[in-house]
C-alpha cells in the first residue's frame, strides 16, 4: 500500500503533466503554423541553468541546442546574472536607442579587445538589433553604399537569416542579385572529389565567375559567407580556401563580410572562426552569443567603408542596454577563462567519439564540426550512391576556368560530378535520410537530451552545448547521443528485414501461382 509521500508525490507528478500538456495544448491551438523548434521539441521550460532544463512536467534535459548556439555559457550564468542585475539596480534607461551610455561603451570596448587585430585597429561598429539577420540586412546596405554596386555574392548551403534580402543570399529565394557559388566540403564535395583539390576547385569556380566575361555577373558590392555553416548541416571551411576568398575578393576589391552569427565568441575553438585561417574581413556579422543570452546584433567593419548616411539602417532596439551588459560579461568571460581553447579541446575530443560510434552505425554517413559546433549526418544504408549536389542548374553555365589550365563547359543537364569520377575515386555518399535523423531527435528527447537538426535535407543532428560543459557532461551527452542511435539503427535494420521478408514472400506466392 503506498505511504501518504508516495500518494503525494504521485498527485505532484499528475498535476505537472496535466500543466505541461495543457500548456503544450494551448500554444498548438492558438500560435502561428509557423513555429519550428516546438513541433519537434514538445517541453515547457520552467527552470534551466548551465546546460540544464527543467520541463513543466518535472523531467530534466541536457541543452545542446543552446538557443541555437545563443547561449555561450548556458543557461543563467552567474556573471550574466549580474551583469543584467547591475543595470536594473542602477536605475539607468534600458533603451536608449543609438544614444552613447557608459553600458555600451564598456560592451564596444571589450568587443574591441576580442577581434582580429587587422579589423580591431579600424574598426566602427554599427548597432541594428535585434536579431542576426538585422545585422545581414544592414552589413548589405553598408557595402552597397561603399562600392556603388549591388549584386552580392553568397554560397550554397548558407544561411544568413529569414528576412528576404538574408534569404535570397541563402539560397531560399530568386532574385538576380544574388549569386550563389559553391561552397567546399569533403563529404558532398560540389566537385565529387573533395579535400584539397575540391577546394581549390570551388576557388577556381569563384574566379572565373568574376572574371569570366561569359558569366553575366556585373562586380559584386561585397561576399558574404560563414566560416563553418551550421543551419547548412556544420560544415567547415577549409583554412586554405578561406585564404583564398580574403585572396580573390582583396585583389578585386570586393568587401569580404564574414557571418559570425553562430560561429562566434568562442564556439569553434577559436574566440572567432576567421582566426582559425588568419583572415581579416572587411566586415563582420555579429548576434547570437554577443548579447549573453538577449537580442543584440551588430556589424562591425573596416573605417573607409564608413560612408553611411544617417538613418540607413535603424532599428528601434538597438539600444537594449541589458543585452549589452550581459554581452559585456560574456565576451569577458569567454577570453578571460580560455573557453575558446577548450571548445577546441573538448570538441576535438568528442568529435573522436562520434567517429567511432560511426563506425559501428551504418546509419551514420558522416561526423564533423569545428569546437564545440558539431554535426553527425543520417544516411540510407541500403541506398545508392548518391548523385553530386549542386551541378550547372546550382552554380550557372558556360566555360568555367577550375585551374590549372583546365576548363570545363557545363550544359543545364549536365552534373560536375561526373567530371570528378575516375579510377581509384571512392564512391559518392549514400543517400541522406531525414527520418532516421528525425527518429535519432525524438529518441534523445526521450532520453533528456535536446538536439537540433539541420542540414540541406535536415539529416544532420547537431551539437549546440554551452561552452561551459563539462567533461562529465559532455560524456553523458555522447553516451545518450549513442543510446538513441543504436535504438534508430536496430529499428531500421528490422524494419529492412521485414520488408526483406516480405518481398522474398511475395516472390515465392507468385512462382506458385504460375506453377499452378
């Protein structure tokens, strides 16, 4: 017979999950069509800190989507914390919109102090708010106004956020303006070669689409691109070809904007990801993390292009004053305690993990990430290599110049995979599988872990975690990470065999019908 703290704790339960499920009610019946991560991830935050939420219903969940890579040091920091109690205790405006306040002067100050010496030294930093794609938008209009020319170049798989301008650079929306070129990775090389040489391919391709009278392409205002693409499926760029941009664009004068949106302050290993390759932009793209958790967006740029007139690019919230403190203390903490040094450590580490768990799951095609910006893509088993990503109806037709005295000329039917194919190549990638990555997403649910997916065709899991996790953590992360994937993986692999099953089944019914 249970005791009266069993029967108590039985109504708590009860009434958490009747709160948590008519919460959860209410948001399908009432919010947009439009909403995304509550479809896959159905909790009611109530309490979170560090790497840790709790759900209404009582359950506890490890974070490693981070507020899509927004919160730097998780979840209510202690020096974040502060900071925002500091401003609230000193009685000072918390918008002020562009107007100078000892609050943002400390925030441009320690920014200052974070970024590559080559733009620091002549850097102007310009305040849009609120979000990362606001910072898109203005950094357009900025380079636009500095060159006198419009058309932008961008990359496939990029995303530079949802406003129409930021869309259509990431490839989701037409418009003439912008062109987009490929972007290098190993394992859906654009190329089918990967490596080196599909990066100096990739290369070569942006050089004949900018010098190639044949293209069409009037001079660019500016090149915008993510040193690693994360809603792209976490793809790094290779050091080289980043070199090799800052080359092609400087020789041409053509405003290089980095998008740091998810890549900064800390996350890959590096307190900004241009360090990883020693590029210095022109401009920078900067959200996410730099606000501490709160809505701040900023560009930052070199002073020549500061030509702006004023009003160009406002923005009502630009002067969020407690975003700004907790930025403060983000960027503080982050350089002061070396956490960009051990994101690249513990990332490194993890990623080692994941490569091993790769070899035992056929399901898993691929593990890569740069620090703690990790991404484990889905495949089919049982399918075909698949086809190249990209070809001529991706990046446009016509001669191309790819180096070394080579030129190929692409029809609208005809892929630059096949180019690559020949003896000793390896086989292209199996076909990406949605739905084992969705499977893989609600069994980590099930087992206290919150993932985020991405990738072109959303096959990639992806690990967000606060730089502050630790080793113990980081080890629970991987051991239910592994979990949910050995229960997708045996699954599937039942389900192949009944479908094995039955096939041979009906092949046998229907021989005995004929002989019949």
């Amino acid at each position: 017979m249970s005791g009266p703290a069993e029967v108590s704790a039985g109504r708590d339960s009860a009434g958490a999950r009747f709160v948590h499920e008519g919460i959860l009610r209410r948001q399908s019946a009432r919010e947009s069509a439009a909403r995304t991560y509550a479809r896959a991830l159905p909790i009611v935050p109530v309490r979170a800190r560090g790497l840790t939420i709790e759900g209404a219903d009582g359950r506890r969940y490890l974070d490693c989507l981070s507020g899509a890579g927004t919160l730097a040091l998780g979840h209510n920091h202690p020096v974040v914390l502060e900071a925002i109690r500091k401003v609230l205790d000193s009685g000072a405006p918390l918008n002020v919109l562009d107007l100078a306040t000892p609050v943002k002067d400390a925030f441009i100050t320690e920014l200052l102090q974070t970024l590559p010496p080559g733009l620091a030294d002549r850097a102007r930093v310009q305040f849009c708010g609120p979000g990362g794609t606001d910072a898109v938008e203005a950094a357009f209009k900025l380079v636009r106004a500095a060159t006198g020319h419009t058309g932008m170049l961008a990359f496939t798989g990029a995303h530079h956020g949802m406003t129409d301008i930021a869309l259509e650079a990431s490839g989701l929306a037409c418009d003439m303006r912008v062109m987009r070129l490929p972007y290098p990775q190993d394992y859906r090389c654009p190329f089918g070669v990967g490596g080196a040489r599909g990066a100096e391919l990739a290369a070569g391709w942006t050089e004949s689409v900018l010098d190639g009278p044949e293209s069409g392409f009037s001079p660019p205002a500016g090149m915008i691109l993510e040193p690693v693409q994360g809603e792209g499926g976490v793809i790094p760029a290779p050091d080289d070809w980043m070199r090799r941009m800052r080359e092609i664009t400087a020789a041409r004068s053509i405003p290089l904007i980095a998008d740091e949106v998810q890549t900064g302050v800390g996350r890959t290993g590096a307190f900004w990801a241009v360090d990883h390759s020693g590029v210095t932009p022109d401009v920078m793209v900067l959200s996410k993390a730099i606000g501490g958790s709160l809505p701040l967006a900023v560009v930052v740029y070199r002073d020549d292009l500061d030509i702006g007139e004023p009003g160009t690019h406002t923005g009502t919230f630009r002067g969020n004053q407690l975003a700004m403190a907790a930025g403060t203390a983000t960027l503080a903490h982050v350089r002061e305690n070396g956490l960009a040094e051990r994101a690249a450590t513990l990332g490194s580490r993890m990623l080692t993990q994941l490569r091993e768990l790769a070899r035992e799951f056929s399901v898993i095609g691929d593990v890569r990430g740069r620090g703690l910006m990790i991404g484990v893509e889905f495949v089919d088993p049982e399918g075909g290599s698949e086809p190249v990503e990209g070809g001529a109806g991706a990046f446009g037709s016509g001669p191309v110049d790819v180096g070394a005295g080579a030129s190929w000329s692409l029809g609208p039917a005809e892929g630059v995979g096949r180019h690559a194919a020949g003896p000793g190549l390896a086989p292209g990638p199996r076909p990406p599988a949605p739905e084992l990555a969705a499977a893989v997403q609600r069994e980590c649910l099930r087992r206290g872990l919150i993932v985020e997916l991405g990738g072109r065709h959303a096959s990639v899991v992806r690990l967000l975690p606060p730089l502050t996790i630790t080793d113990e953590q980081a080890a629970a992360v991987l051991d239910r990470l592994a979990d949910a994937v050995k229960a997708v993986a045996q699954r599937h692999a039942r389900g192949d065999q009944t479908h094995q099953q039955r096939h041979r089944t009906s092949r046998h019914g229907a021989r005995a019908e004929r002989a019949g």
